[in-house]
C-alpha cells in the first residue's frame, strides 16, 4: 500500500475513526485489510487472519478478568445491549451453522470418495466436537432458565417430563457407538435419579 492513501482509502479510514475514535481490538491497519480487501490489498492473508484471531483471544482473555467484578445489574446491561445480542446470534451462532452445513457438505465428499476401510475410519474433528459442546451448553442452560423462570410447583413436573428425552439421546449416543457425542443433563437433574426412574 502506498504511503498516501487513494480516495476509496481515505473514506474508508474516516469511517473507522469516526465510529470507532479509540478502536483497540486490533490494529486499525488489519481491519481495514479485514474489511475492504479490495483497497487494501494485502499479500499474506493468512497471516492476517491468524494475527486478529490472536488479538481478539486476547480480548476475551481481558474481558474474563474483570467482567465478573461488575455488579449483575450492569452485566445483564451488557447482555441486553444490541452489541452483545448480535455478537451472540449473527457471529457465535452463525458460525455454527455454517460449520454444521460446511461438515454436511465435507461427510458427503468424503462418503463418496472412500471405500471399504477408509470408510470405516472415524476422524477425530476437534471443531465438531466443540460445535456440540456449544449446542449443549446453549441447551442446557437456556432449558435450566426456562424451567428456573417457570413458577415453582411446575418446576419438578417439567423436570420429569423431560428425563424421557435425556434418556432417549443418551440411548442413542451408546448406540452408535459414541458417532452421536453423549449427552449431559443440566445441573438441575441429578443424573443418578433420572437413571434409576
């Protein structure tokens, strides 16, 4: 990139300071080649990818170490804020389904082009297994909530009429033989009592 910035850089670079005056998540240059690859060509892309991944852990890594400090008025503040919901629903769960339609799309390729042994082979897939470990988690918590926000005489016959579906997932987890990752109850149940009903 030249030194004096073209006009198509220029309202790029006045957008970022008028929105983001005091951006700090990672350096102004890496979004800009982040955002508008076109006019801000740079060669070595995955080296850029790599670097804002690293700042943006390290965001994360900073945010853990005080947000727990605040007050819970001011923390649920920040979970209503539009900010944090979009993060949440067009960023964290949009990569998730679109891991899930680029996987589908990957077992397909692969269920055509392998045979007899190969195809018998499972690969151990370090991002399936935490995209389901989100799914559960995203399940578990927001089904402990319902049941939490429900009034208080319902809350043991809801728990019981769920146990049935715990049971049936983790039936079908042993069944096929750990292809299907086993299922953990929420908190809230006490595994040894939903096994022995």
């Amino acid at each position: 990139m030249s030194e004096i910035p073209t006009q198509a850089q220029y309202d790029v670079i006045k957008w970022l300071k008028d929105t983001h005056p005091e951006f700090r998540t990672t350096k102004r240059m890496n979004l800009l080649r982040l955002r508008e690859p076109q006019k801000f060509p740079y060669k070595n892309m995955p080296r850029l990818y790599d670097e804002v991944t690293e700042d943006l852990i390290r965001v994360f890594h900073e945010l853990n170490s005080y947000f727990y400090y605040l007050p819970v008025k001011n923390r649920m503040k920040i979970f209503q804020s539009s900010d944090f919901n979009r993060f949440v629903t067009s960023e964290w769960l949009q990569t998730l389904q679109a891991y899930d339609v680029q996987n589908a799309e990957l077992k397909k390729i692969k269920s055509k082009s392998r045979k007899d042994k190969l195809k018998k082979k499972k690969e151990y897939d370090v991002n399936q297994a935490l995209s389901y470990q989100n799914y559960q988690n995203m399940f578990n918590i927001g089904l402990e909530g319902l049941i939490n926000s429900m009034p208080q005489e319902f809350q043991s016959y809801i728990s019981s009429q769920l146990k049935p579906m715990f049971k049936l997932m983790q039936s079908i987890s042993r069944f096929t033989g750990n292809q299907v990752p086993y299922v953990h109850y929420p908190d809230m149940f006490q595994e040894h009592n939903i096994e022995n009903n």
